[in-house]
C-alpha cells in the first residue's frame, strides 16, 4: 500500500460505510451543542462560515497492526494520526461543488492533487455529485493528506435508507449473535463492527451526524486531515 493511499483508504471507510463497507475506531468525539461551534484543529480552509460541529482523533496503529497481523509480507505506509472534522453549512450543494474544484485547481499553499486523484474530484462511493463531492489533497513531501468531501445528508440518507436499516437492525441485535461478525471484522480491520458504529469512532460520527442533519436543510463537510506518526 503506497503512501497516497492511506488517507484514501480512511476516507473510504468513513463515507463508504454509508454504502455498506466499514473503517477505523477513534479515541474520542466531541459533540457541538447546536448554538456553539467547535474549534477546528486542522488549519486547513473550510468553506467560508461554516461551523464546526463535531472532531474526532483518528489514528491508523491499530488498524494497520491487524492488517500486518493477517499478512506479515503486507507493504503497509508509515502510521499516521490526525482528525476527523465535521462542519455543517447552509450552503448548496453548487456552491459547494464550485469550491471543492476550486480546491483541486488551485490548492492551498504547499499542498497538491494526490496523484490518484488527478482528473477527478468526485467522491466515488456510489453516489453522485447532487449528493457529495471530495478531493485529497497532499504536501510536496507526502507527510500530510487532507481528504476534503462536501455533502447533502438529507439526499444520502434518502438514498441510502435501506443501508441505514441496517446499521440500525445490526445495533439492535444482542452482542451474542454480533460476536461472531464483530470478531471477524475485529481480525481484519483491528476493530469490531460495534466499535466502527459507536459514536466516539470515525464511522459513527459520520453517521450520528448523517441522521441529525436528515431533517435539516444544511450541507456537511468532512474533512480528514493526518499526517505520518512520528
């Protein structure tokens, strides 16, 4: 696995869960109350008055020592940690499309179109660009990535109602029929389904959000900025 796709890899497991696939677990969220913002800890621009509601530490160690631990010969990229950053904008999804290719064409400083990206700013996770948009973004050294993805969570959650179904049936089965699938995924990821959907991970938050947001008619941004642990 080469450098460049770490984040992406990240970034899939984050947003394609809402698809049906799965990611990496957290340490920590922290939620907005809905008249407050959150401090953003990544310098990375946001879209222009858009508020920070949710931030959640994301590290790979435990995800890529399961990997290695399934496959010692495994070509694994550096550790890297960071944060997860939710922010909600009124904003349309236009507008929003016009700054993320804003984005890809002209970057902030010191930063570039990771090299699989280049062509492309569409989020390809089964959905289209009237539901959400993204881009990854890297330093010239390849020590930092920042995943940028801009979203309507009223049309996913429409369009991914049966996927919602059943994230919401498998958290209200008991944990003796879960163990099995948790045990599994925890082998091949380094942590269970239940940890991915708990609301303190990457995965969960994503998704408490998602369904906050549905009856709202506010866009989400996500971004995932990290760099390689030193």
């Amino acid at each position: 696995m080469k450098r460049t796709q770490a984040p992406r890899v990240l970034a899939a497991a984050l947003v394609a869960v809402l698809f049906g696939g799965c990611g990496h677990n957290a340490t920590q969220t922290v939620s907005a109350p809905a008249h407050r913002a959150l401090e953003n800890p990544s310098d990375f621009p946001l879209y222009p008055r858009s508020a920070v509601v949710t931030v959640v530490p994301v590290n790979s160690a435990q995800m890529f020592a399961a990997i290695k631990a399934g496959d010692p010969k495994a070509n694994l990229p550096k550790n890297f940690r960071g944060h997860e950053v939710i922010a909600e904008t009124n904003a349309s999804m236009a507008q929003l499309r016009t700054w993320v290719k804003g984005l890809t064409s002209s970057p902030p400083r010191g930063f570039h179109l990771a090299s699989h990206d280049k062509g492309s700013s569409n989020v390809s996770f089964g959905t289209t660009e009237d539901n959400a948009v993204g881009v990854q973004l890297e330093t010239g050294d390849g020590g930092r990535s920042v995943y940028v993805i801009a979203a309507d969570p009223r049309k996913i959650r429409q369009q991914l109602g049966p996927a919602f179904a059943l994230i919401d049936s498998y958290s209200a089965v008991p944990g003796v029929m879960r163990g099995p699938i948790d045990d599994q995924a925890k082998k091949q990821l380094g942590y269970s389904v239940t940890e991915l959907l708990d609301a303190k991970s990457p995965v969960g938050a994503v998704i408490a959000n998602l369904k906050r947001m549905q009856s709202v008619d506010r866009r989400a941004i996500l971004i995932i900025d990290e760099s390689q642990a030193k």
